[in-house]
C-alpha cells in the first residue's frame, strides 16, 4: 500500500471538480457511512468525482502512489467493497443526473444514482426498468452485477435492460460500451460486477409500467408455511409475464395494516404485483384465498415508486449483515423442509429470507448474450439475509445463515450463488458463480484491467 502525502493530495484537489477529503475532513464521514454496518475500512483519500475526467484524475493518482483503489456507488454491498482500508475511494455519489427520453423509451443516469432517483425520474413519463426491492440501493452495482426485481419476468434483468455506458478504464481512458461499441466489454459489464473499469454513465431501455400497479400482500402464521410453500410453486407456474411473485421468511414488520400484536413475529409472506390492469389480477390472486388462510391481508393499488420503497423501512442503514444465496430449480419439498425448519431458528427480527421467483422474460433472455452468472432456467433464488442491530449478535446470526445455506445447498442447482447475494467472495466461489462464463471474462479483465486495479468486487483475475 502506498503512502499518501499532503502535498500530493493538495495536488489533486487542484485537478479534481468535485471535492477531496481525508478522514476528519467534512464530507469524509458521509462517504465512507455504508449499508453495512458491520464493515468498518477507512479509505486514505476519497475523492467525491462529479465527472468522467475526475475518475480519470483520481485513478491516475492512485496508480502513481500505489493506492488500493475501491468505488461507492449506491454503497449496499454487503461486503462493503466501497470502502478500502488506506486506499483511494473513488465516491460517484455525485453523479446522479437522470436524463429520461420517452419518446426512444431511454433513459441515461450517472454512476452514482440511486434505483428510487431513478424511478423518480422515468415514472414522471410512465416508464421504468428493473430494478432492485429497495429503492435506495445503487443503480450500479445491483445492474453490474445482474439486477433482480419486481419487474425481472415482465423484462428481465436490470442487465438485459443496458444498452449502453461510459467507462473510465484503469489507464483512464474514457470508453463507450455498447453492442457496437466495445461489444465484448459491454457484454462483461453485464453481470461481470465492477471488474472492468469505473461506469460514469448507464444507458437503459424503459417500459411502460403503472404510474399504478396492484399489490396483493399475504402474511401467513409459521404453521402455515408449508401449505404456503406447496401451493405458491403451483400457483407461480404460469403466471402471466405481467405479474410478478415473491415469497418471504421474515418477521412481520410494524406497519400499520399489520395488527400490533403481530409487530416481528415470525411469519411467511407472498406477495403478487400485477402491472396489467385491476381485474385481471384480482382474478388472479383470487385462488389464494380460495386455498389459503392469510392472517393479514393488503390488496390494494400502489403507484409503482412506493411499491420500490416498500422494503426501505426493513432494511435500514447501520444493520450488521451478512448473506449467502441459493438457485434452487424448484421448491421441492426437500428444499420446503429445509427452509421451515431454518425459519423456525431464526433469531433476528431483522433477519429476513426474500425468494425471487423468477420467469417470463427473465427465462427468454439469452443466456450467453450477457456475462451474468445464473441459469436462465433456474426458478427460484433464495436469499438468506441475517441482520442484526448490534456486533453481539451477529456472529450467532451470521452462523446460522451459513448453516441454512449449507443445508439448502444440497437441493440446489450447482454450489455457485448469485454474486449481488454473497458476503465471502473467495476465488472458487466466484469461478462457480459465473461457471463457463469466467474464461472469456478473464480475458476481457486482461485487455481492460490487465493488473488488477479494480479488485475489491466478486474478483475476476486477468487471464494469464
Ligand atoms: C438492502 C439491500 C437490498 C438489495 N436488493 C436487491 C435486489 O432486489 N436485487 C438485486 O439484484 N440485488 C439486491 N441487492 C444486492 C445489490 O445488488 C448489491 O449489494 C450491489 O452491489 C449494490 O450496489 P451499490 O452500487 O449500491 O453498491 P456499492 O457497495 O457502492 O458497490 C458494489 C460493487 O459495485 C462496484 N461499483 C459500484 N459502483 C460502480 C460503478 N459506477 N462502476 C464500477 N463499479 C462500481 C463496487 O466497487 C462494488 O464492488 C440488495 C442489497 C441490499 C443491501
């Protein structure tokens, strides 16, 4: 690691338009403040870049001291990679202009944009494109990474929604991606995570989508868990591609609608959002209440930004997290005894176990014409999160993530996770996230980052 002096970071202030500081600076501390609490690295210098050729300035200086360097976009990694310990921060937080087109239905936003400042923005025209289930994740790692959301079955990926970035490489050169333009580092940046170089500006293809969607919310009791399970792997087979579902192990949260005497008890959720009109989803979800017994129940329209921000309040900023995920083809009843025996430990209220279901154009895309990791004909993916709101806690809880992980594993498609749902990202782990994929992405890593300067991510190691 190298030293990093006074002088030199006079220098750069000279050079940079957005802002430098050190520890104790104002502005330091904001930077550095991210999702996970747990993570506690302290960046040498951060540099607060508001354009392409600060990024450009700030690696240069980086490589000339021999910084580690590490990038912030929306800062929910849960294993805090937008911090290094001494290094160079490169903080894109101020970059977050949002351009919308909606008569090309495209919309451009900075590196450093959030999903809800994004779906602010595309929605003013009745537009959007997936993103994640919390709206204040960043626009960039959910997307480098692959992007799962409410609106993966109605049009895939936040990834297979990119058409085009701007990039500042490690010998900061500032480069456009698309399917002309630099086809193969285009097709890294989608899936292959931070690996390639530091994304200033991200072009997507939007939807038309709501202002208003319908949400139809159940929560059942712990007992009805498996009912709940057999019936929703039944129910989600042929769901139209303009409705999306999602299962939960969680606590119910203290919301209004929830009665005060079920706040965080433990419960299953389903929760089915329609995109098409009224009628058809309450025909839709009507066979829920026909099979089941919900001991809450929330069917309502919902403008699609609040449907975004609906998560926020249960995952909090400061939380000690930890994550592991699971493909699983099917909810097989194997796999349901393993997730109602691991809910039934579950300690934490804050704890809580998402499954995606997945499908529509999720399952269409091309499965090679991207770099994301997954199978495209995987069903399920189950996300044990453990979060506690102190450190004491939380080895116990992250012990018994890792233990539902290793049971769940076994009903699996393959050992390799989703690389947006890991904490530990050691080398064999990321090789099977990305299976045969991870040969041609070393090679684009060689011919874009040949020395690895960008290696606080789901690490791909240059070929050769
Ligand atoms: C509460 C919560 C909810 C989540 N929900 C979802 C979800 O619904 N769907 C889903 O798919 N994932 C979800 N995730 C996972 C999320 O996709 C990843 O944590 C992702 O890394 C977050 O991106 P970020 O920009 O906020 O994070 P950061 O911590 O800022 O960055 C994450 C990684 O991306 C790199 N990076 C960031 N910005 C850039 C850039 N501009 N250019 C190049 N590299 C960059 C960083 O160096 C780092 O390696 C969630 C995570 C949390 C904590």
């Amino acid at each position: 690691m190298g030293n990093i002096t006074q002088g030199a970071v006079d220098a750069l202030r000279e050079a940079i338009g957005g802002e430098v500081c050190q520890p104790g600076d104002t502005g330091y501390d904001e930077a550095v403040n991210i999702w996970n609490g747990a993570i506690s690295r302290r960046p040498g210098v951060v540099v607060r870049c508001t354009s392409s050729t600060d990024v450009a300035v700030a690696l240069s200086f980086a490589k000339r001291d021999g910084l580690e360097v590490s990038v912030r976009g929306g800062g929910h990694n849960y294993a805090g990679f937008a911090l290094t310990d001494g290094g160079l921060m490169i903080d894109l937080t101020p970059m977050k202009e949002v351009r919308v087109d909606p008569d090309n239905r495209r919309a451009t936003c900075g590196g450093g944009t959030t999903w809800g400042e994004f779906d602010a923005a595309t929605q003013a025209h009745g537009l959007a494109t997936p993103g994640g289930f919390v709206s204040r994740t960043g626009v960039a790692g959910l997307t480098l990474g692959g992007g799962l959301g409410w609106l993966s079955r109605l049009a895939g990926l936040s990834c297979d929604n990119l058409v085009g970035a701007e990039v500042v490489t490690a010998d900061g050169r500032v480069v456009h991606a698309s399917d002309t333009d630099n086809p193969d580092l285009f097709w890294a940046l989608r899936g292959g995570g931070g690996n390639f170089g530091v994304v200033t500006e991200f072009e997507f293809a939007l939807h038309p989508v709501g202002p208003l969607v319908h949400l139809g919310l159940f929560l059942f009791s712990p007992d009805q868990g498996g009912n709940l399970f057999r019936f929703a792997r039944e129910f989600v087979r042929d769901l139209p591609d303009e409705c999306c579902a999602f299962l939960a192990g969680l606590s119910a949260p203290p919301e209004p609608f929830i009665p005060a005497d079920l706040h965080f008890a433990p419960a299953y959720a389903l929760v089915v959002v329609g995109f098409g009109d009224d009628v058809a989803h309450a025909q839709l979800i009507a066979p829920i209440k026909e099979a089941l017994t919900p001991i809450v129940e929330l069917v309502t329209p919902i403008p699609y930004v609040a449907l975004q921000q609906m998560f926020d309040a249960a995952a909090p900023w400061g939380l000690h997290s930890y994550e592991k995920a699971v493909y699983l083809d099917e909810l097989s009843d194997g796999a349901i005894e393993v997730i109602l025996e691991h809910q039934a430990t579950k300690m934490s209220p804050l704890s809580f176990v998402p499954i995606f279901v997945l499908g529509g154009a999720y399952r269409r895309a091309d499965g090679n014409s991207t770099a994301f990791g997954g199978s495209r004909g995987i069903r399920y993916v189950v996300n044990i999160s453990a979060s506690t709101p102190s450190p004491d806690e939380y080895e116990a809880e992250r012990a018994w993530a890792r233990g539902y992980w290793s049971a769940l594993v076994e009903h699996a498609v393959g050992v390799g996770g989703y690389v947006n749902f890991m904490t530990d990202y050691d080398e064999d782990r990321v090789r099977n996230a990305y299976g045969t994929k991870y040969d041609r992405l070393q090679a684009v890593k060689a011919a874009y980052d040949p020395h690895n300067m960008f290696h606080l991510n789901a690490n791909i190691l240059p070929a050769g």
